[in-house]
C-alpha cells in the first residue's frame, strides 16, 4: 500500500502540541491516526489499534492531505439557522420580565405554554415550548412549575365557614354504630374473623 502520509519535524511538532492541548478525543484520534501513518503503520493495524474502522483512518488521512492540521477538528454541521433572532431573545427578556397582567393578560404567572403564545403574538416567530425552555435557560432565567391554588377563586367566608364545620366534626366522638358483622370484639380491640 505504501507509504501513509510523510511528515517533516515541524509538521509532527504542530500535530504532537494539537493532541495534547486538545479538548476533543475525536481530535486526539485523528491526531493519533496521521502520526501512526508516518510510522509506516498500516490502515487495519492503524484502525485496530485505535478502535476505530479503517474507513475512519481513510477519511482522516484525506483530510489532513487536503486542509492540513485544521481538518483536523471537527465541523460543526451547518443545520437550519435558530429562528429565535436576537429582536426575539429581547421581546422574550421583556416579556418575562414584565406582569402578565400589565400587558392585558388575565393571568398572573407566565406559563411556557403561555409565553410561547404571547411572543407569537407579539413578534411572529413561534417557537415550541421546549425550545423556549432551553432558550430561557440559556439566557439566565429559570422556571418552575407554578402552584395552583383557589385562594382568590372562592368565597373566603364561606371556606373559613365549611372549614371549621369540619373541625367541629371531626372533634365529636362518632354516633355508636355497631362493628362489621365479620368483626369480634375482644380485650377492647377488635380481631377480624372468618365465619
């Protein structure tokens, strides 16, 4: 197969000071792949040894031939841009930031669900709830599941009213019903028994 890839002094030097200051293993491999081919190791001996699949070896040696010591780390893939724009990361801090009730909403908590609608609204972009979640994160905010209760919803007098109707009954002793027919009273305790 002959040789892999011949490297001068400088060209191992820049390689040897990239794996070692590298964060990535996958960087670190590929380091370790086109110093390994200049040892006149073979592609399978070369794969074997780092665990990888000679297809791997194969790609990382085209690379280096083609773009050097920067092909060497990885691209990130371009993907779809993020819809969220920097004018909707700053309605999103304003919004948060600010009372729903301030801005017209009949609620007094935003919800993600809530959110999500409002910048919607708002700017047009819409985005999942999920999203807006790591979105909120990533820009300081946290959240949390609010606590619902009917404080405000109900007629107070009349829950402090039932409420101590059911204290009072609670507190009196209970009329005396005779036991189950299947229970036997002995030594003030009930025992449960076949019949």
């Amino acid at each position: 197969m002959g040789w892999g890839i011949k490297l001068t002094d400088e060209q191992w030097d820049e390689l040897d000071r990239l794996r070692f200051t590298a964060k990535s293993a996958e960087v670190f491999r590929n380091c370790l792949i086109i110093l390994k081919s200049d040892s006149r190791d073979t592609i399978a001996s070369i794969a074997e040894d780092l665990g990888c699949c000679t297809d791997t070896v194969i790609r990382v040696r085209r690379l280096y031939r083609k773009g050097g010591v920067d092909a060497l780390r990885p691209v990130k893939p371009p993907g779809r841009p993020g819809k969220a724009t920097p004018q909707f990361i700053d309605q999103m801090r304003r919004a948060v930031t600010t009372h729903p009730l301030t801005l017209g909403y009949a609620f007094s908590t935003w919800s993600l669900a809530r959110l999500a609608a409002h910048l919607a609204k708002t700017t047009g972009t819409r985005v999942s709830t999920d999203q807006l979640g790591r979105l909120l994160r990533r820009h300081g905010f946290s959240f949390q599941r609010p606590k619902h209760t009917m404080k405000g919803k109900r007629d107070e007098a009349a829950y402090e009213k039932s409420k101590a109707q059911l204290q009072d009954l609670k507190k009196k002793p209970s009329e005396k019903t005779p036991p189950p027919p299947w229970f036997s009273r002995t030594r003030s305790r009930y025992i449960a028994t076949r019949r």
